[in-house]
C-alpha cells in the first residue's frame, strides 16, 4: 500500500506500507510489517522493519529484532538490546529535560 495514512486512536500496521503515517495515537509496527515512511505519532512501537524518520511526542520503541533505519524526535526512545537502530536520535525540548543537579553539588560542596 502506499499513500498517506491518518488514524485516531491505536493501529497495528502488518504487511508493506510506503508513503506518510500521521496520528496523535500510538502506531504499532508488526513483527512481519515493512514500512517505508516518514511517521508523526505520539507513541510508535516497533516489532518489523521501518525505513524513514520518526516524530513522536511520547514514545519510541525499537523492540527486540526489530529495525529502524531513519532519525527520530521524541521525548523518550527505547531501543531493545537485540534491536537495530542507525539513524541519528534528538530529544523533543520541554518533554525529557536533563534533570537540575546544581542544588545537589552545592550540598555536597559545603560538607567537605
């Protein structure tokens, strides 16, 4: 199939897919499923193959023998020890901000 894909909600693709996939849903990616796209989600689960570039405002997940070969923008990205990610990785600003250490040095600094 190849086309743009809008959907609500929760979808697991199975199969082949190439073109655009947009929702503010989770999007699971099958263990069988090979997906050519540029995908903007808030969760995208991934089990197959993915060839492209992920936005997600939540969540990526790259399990276990799955592929991801694309750059992804999230606020929290998971990649299982025996998944294969190659891309580049930017986090999404304000979502997963590093956290603020400096009270915690101060304190350490004054008891030595």
């Amino acid at each position: 199939i190849k086309g743009t894909l809008a959907f609500d909600g929760a979808l697991e693709l199975n199969g082949t897919f190439e073109g655009e996939i947009i929702s503010e849903g989770t999007l699971t990616i099958g263990s069988e499923a090979v997906i050519k796209a540029e995908i903007h989600a808030a969760k995208v689960i991934i089990k197959g193959k993915v060839q492209g570039n992920i936005t997600a405002t939540e969540l990526i997940e790259v399990c276990d023998q799955a592929e991801l070969y694309g750059d992804v923008r999230t606020a929290k990205f998971i990649v299982a020890e025996a998944g294969t990610f190659r891309g580049r990785s930017d986090p999404i600003e304000g979502k997963a901000a590093a956290p603020e250490f400096s009270p915690v040095f101060r304190r350490l600094g004054a008891k030595t």
